[in-house]
C-alpha cells in the first residue's frame, strides 16, 4: 500500500492522475461505475492522507464510488478484473479486502454506520486512536436514515467525520430541498468568512458584548449551507473545493482534531478528468464497455429491454387514461420513467432515494382513485417493505409494483441480485403476483393491470427476455396461467416470468434426446391457476420450476403448498436460486456456476426421465 504521507501535494495530485486514468481504462472494458469514481479521486486520496485504513473505520455511502480506494489498498494489479467472476468487486466487500470496513451498494446507511462504530469505539476506550469517517453523495441525503443517523449523532457527539460529497447530482437530476439547499456555494464561502472573522473578534469583545456576537453568527447560518447540520449538533466545514488536495488535507486534519462530530462539505465536479463524462451527465454514472477516445458505447447486442417494453406500454396506457400515475426513486432512467416523467411532469416523479415515501405517497393517490404505478428495483423495493404490508396491502388499495431487475443482475453482485421479491411478497395478503414472458406479454400485462383490484406486482428481469415469441401470448386473466405446448412424455416444464424462456429453451435441448415434453407459462404465482395444474397433474407426473428467484418462499415452495393441499401424486423439483447470496459477474457464468444454465437443466432432467 503506498505510503501516501510521505508525498509531496505535487507527487499526490500525479498520483491522482494515475488512479483516474487507471479508472477509465478498466471502465471502459469492464463496464462500471465511472463519473461518481473519477469525481471523488481528490477526496479518496485526501482521506488516506489523514486518517489510518488500518485503525480508522472508512465507511463509503453505497461504495460504488470506492474505486479509489480498492487501488490504494493493494489491489492495483487485480484491478483488471473488476466486476468480472471471481474479480475485484464494484463496491467495498470486507471479504475481499481488511481495508474494506463494510459491505455496501444500498444508499444512506454509512451515518448510521459511522456512529454504530463510534459507540464501539468509547466502549472500548480507543477514541485517541481511531476516529469512523464517512464518504457519502449528496443524493444520498435524500434518503431518510441519514437523518435518523444524524439525529443521534447530534445528540450523542460521538467523533465522526463526514465527507459530503457535493457534485450537484445522484445518479440523474437531484431531487428535494436538500440538494437545492447545498448548493449554495457562495453563501457557504460567505460564511466560512464571517464565521472566521466572528471567532476573531469574540476573543477581544468584552463578555457584555459577546452575547449580540453570538446571536449575529447564528444568524449568518441561516442563509449557509452549513445551518441544517450546525442546528442538529454537528459542525460544519466547507464548501471547499472537492479536487484542491492542500485544502482538502487541511480540512480534513482539522475535521479530526475537533474530537467531534463534523460534515466537511467538499464540491466535486461528477467525471472530472473524462471530458466527455465532466458534468450533469446521468448516462455516465454506470456504463457498460466504451471507447475511450470517441465515448461510445460497444454495443453487446441489440435486443430491446424489459425495461424498455414496460416503458412503452406504460406510456400507451398513460396516453389513454389520464388517472395513471407514476413514481421511481432516483432511477428515472434505469426504470423507463424518464419519458413519462417528459412527457407528464405533473403525474410521473422521481422522488430520488426514498423507496419509502415512494410507496406511501402512491397509496394516498390510490386512496383518491389515481391508479399508480410504482417503479422500483426488485432490491431496492426490499427498503420499503414496510410500506408495501402496511400502506398498501392493508388498505387493499389499487396500486401496481413494477419490479424491475427481478433475477441475477450481474456484474453488481450480491446488493443488487433481485432474487427475493417473490419470496417476500408472496406472504402479504391481497398481494397478487404476475409476470410477464416477453414484449407482447408485457404489454398485455400492462394493459391487464389497470383493471386489476387490489396490489400488484409485475416483475421483469434486466437486459431482454429469452425469446419466446413463437407462442401465441393470449390476453391476461386473473390467476390464469397458458398453456404452451403438449407434452407425450410424463414431463411438465413450468416458468414464470423470464423462467418461461429458459423453460422454452430446456425443452429444445430435450427435444432433441427424444423427450417430449409441456411447457407452462404460470403467468400468475399468486394466485396459481389451480384448474388447469390440477388438470395437468393428472397427465404429467414430473414437474420442473424455472423461476430467477430464491428457492426459499419462491414458486417451487408455492407450487408445493398447492400440491400438498389437493394431495397431487406429482414429483416437483425447482431450479430457482439456493439459500445463499450471489455473487458478481457475468450473469451466464453465475448460472453456470450455480448448475442452472439451460444444458446443465436439461442434462439433469434427463438422468431422471431415463
């Protein structure tokens, strides 16, 4: 690890060049996180600096702007593999690395973090030695449980240094108060002054005079950046430019010796040192592989998204009925919101990150005979679970959950595999579930959910559905499922949502060693079209599930209650996700990895046909 304190601030700023560069030149092939990571480069190199990796806790808000941070603690030469199976991960893993304090990729939690390690850090009588400092975005601030952190920690003063990360943006345009608040660099700038000057002439003024002194520094906070945090108790330094390394050190050493807690507020430029990237650009946040010189994209494939689909006929539907409403959270883009928020700013929102407030404002909508549609990643709707039993299930309120990324998403790793929603909404009742297997199904889902009563949820996977257009897609009916193909063996294939098309695939294989076998698009999981399975159990005795979702709660367990109920004489066997995490990587190498791509499906269907 290179000793960063024996530099020059000349030898630092070209070491930063370095990381940058090495930044870009990994991103570019290995897709990433880029702009957020090439912007906090100053920052990361600045808090090495000053405090110690080995004793002091660096915790890093959702950590995909950590890269920094991997190539200063000794991973530099496995750098190469970033995101790959088996390679550097994108966000901070303390299984990887003694350096990395904490798993991250979820926003909002490095406060509450940063003060459970202070508590730590008094009860074990070490606060001479280790002090927690936190990383964290300004759009991470939209978010709730950063205030019941500070709320605390005002309250407590625990030693804490906080970096605010302030470039103006999240992932897309940011949202709230808070961020329009925190802009204010030129009144942040004025007050650093008069707050200085202020202190000066404390010290010559006699007591008789101190107390109108005083009451004029408070009122100085009320027009600064710096008022919402001095008001709860923490101290504030800045704004101070994010990419100046003297400044920053300075800031930063001084943020360490108050012995309290303190928000050091930094202002980066998001992309700095990638022209192309430098600035408001949402596309830049996380990319796939690009040329380096021209910034394009190298294009993988070009089969339209699940998420594009949803979008379109999301849009169809909104054109047509003027009560469909919308909302994401901090994804506008990622989600397919971003033309219909475009196109109808007063009825689509991005609320930023705020799952919670998301759901339950939705739920008053719905209570007012609006028909929302909630637009969230499969784990980051996991935050507002709460919400979704209380707010909308128990009111039984008409209200849609669009679950994007449903399934292994990748190269993200373990944060973001959207593998447990079936299995943790399945148990809430008036809850319907459904999926779509493809572009004409998800456009009769759509069409089919705003008539539905009640919550429901639609899950579709990330990148484009397996093609299974060569079956006729019917429209969608409450709790029915479609039957696809006859089978003349004993062997009935089940999928649901983007399982159809590897169930589909299976069957070729199949085919192909002589078994014949039915295919079934369950469509709906809850409820399950208990007529037609029952139907089918008398026909077909061995039942495979293909689902991209955990085993546990999933449709295999479903498919088991129901089984157990009428006292089916069937055999079923799912091939969804066994109870453990997910790792990062390329998602056909993960299903490799884990026994479930299509030839190692059909190579154990067939050692128990024959």
């Amino acid at each position: 690890m290179k000793k960063l304190r024996e530099c020059s601030i000349e030898e630092l700023n070209e070491y930063c060049d370095q990381i940058r560069q090495k930044i870009i030149q990994t991103v570019s092939h290995n897709g990433g996180h880029l702009s957020s990571n090439v912007g906090a480069v100053e920052l990361i190199v600045a808090m090495h600096y000053v405090f110690d990796v080995q004793n002091d806790p660096f915790i890093f808000d959702v950590s995909h702007q950590a890269y920094t941070h991997k190539l200063i603690t000794d991973r530099w030469e496995k750098f190469d593999t970033l995101r790959e199976l088996d390679g550097i991960s994108g966000y901070t893993r303390p299984d990887e690395s003694p350096y990395d304090y904490f798993v991250a990729g979820h926003s909002s939690t490095s406060i509450s973090l940063a003060v459970g390690a202070a508590k730590a850090i008094a009860l074990k009588n070490e606060q001479s030695k280790r002090v927690p400092v936190a990383l964290i975005g300004d759009g991470s601030l939209s978010a709730g449980m950063v205030y019941e952190a500070l709320n605390e920690l005002g309250d407590r003063r625990y030693p804490v240094v906080i970096i605010l990360n302030d470039n103006k943006m999240s992932i897309s345009k940011p949202i709230g108060a808070i961020s329009k608040f925190l802009s204010s660099a030129m009144a942040g700038t004025f007050y650093q002054k008069i707050k200085k000057i202020t202190e000066q002439i404390l010290q010559y003024l006699p007591e008789s005079a101190t107390y109108m002194a005083k009451k004029f520094e408070e009122s100085i906070k009320l027009i600064t950046p710096g008022m919402l945090f001095e008001e709860l108790g923490i101290d504030y330094i800045g704004p101070i430019d994010g990419h100046d390394l003297e400044s920053l050190i300075r800031a930063l050493q001084s943020a360490r010796s108050l012995k309290k807690p303190v928000i050091v507020h930094a202002q980066t430029l998001k992309g700095k040192g990638y022209e192309m990237a430098e600035g408001y650009y949402e596309k830049w946040h996380g990319v796939g592989p690009f040329d380096v010189a021209s910034g394009e994209a190298i294009k993988k494939g070009v089969s339209k998204n699940a998420t594009t689909m949803y979008s379109e006929a999301l849009m169809t539907l909104a054109k047509t009925h003027d009560n469909v409403v919308g909302v994401t959270a901090a994804m506008p883009s990622g989600t397919g919101l971003s033309p219909l928020i475009q196109a109808y700013p007063n009825r689509f929102w991005d609320v930023a990150i705020a799952e919670q407030h998301a759901v339950t404002s939705m739920c008053a909508m719905a209570k007012e005979g609006f028909k929302p549609y909630i637009t969230i990643y499969s784990t980051f709707l996991q935050r507002a679970y709460d919400q979704v039993i209380h707010d909308a299930c128990i009111m039984n309120l008409d209200v849609v959950f669009a679950i994007d990324r449903a399934g292994i998403v990748g190269e993200d790793g373990e944060t973001h595999q959207g593998v447990f929603d079936i299995s943790y909404l399945s148990a809430v009742p008036h809850m319907t579930l459904m999926a779509p297997r493809d572009e004409r199904g998800m456009h009769a889902a759509i069409h089919y959910s705003y008539t539905h009563k009640g919550p429901l949820a639609i899950r579709y996977p990330r990148g484009a559905f397996l093609e299974c257009e060569r079956f006729e897609s019917t429209p969608f009916e409450y709790g029915k499922a479609q039957l696809l193909q006859e089978g003349q063996s004993s062997v009935l294939l089940l999928g649901y949502g983007s399982g159809v098309g590897k169930a589909i695939e299976t069957a070729k294989l199949l085919a192909e060693q002589g078994i014949d076998v039915a295919i079934v698009d369950l469509r709906f999981v809850k409820p399950l079209d208990e007529p037609l399975l029952i139907s089918l159990a008398q026909e077909y005795e061995q039942w495979y599930v293909f689902s991209d979702s955990a085993k546990i709660g999933g449709v295999g367990s479903l498919l088991m209650t129901f089984k157990e109920k009428y006292t089916l004489h069937v055999k079923i066997k799912t091939f969804e996700y066994d109870d453990a995490f997910i790792t990062h990587g390329a998602t056909h190498l993960i299903e490799k990895r884990l026994g479930i791509s299509t030839e190692q499906l059909a190579e154990i269907i067939l050692k128990e046909v024959y």
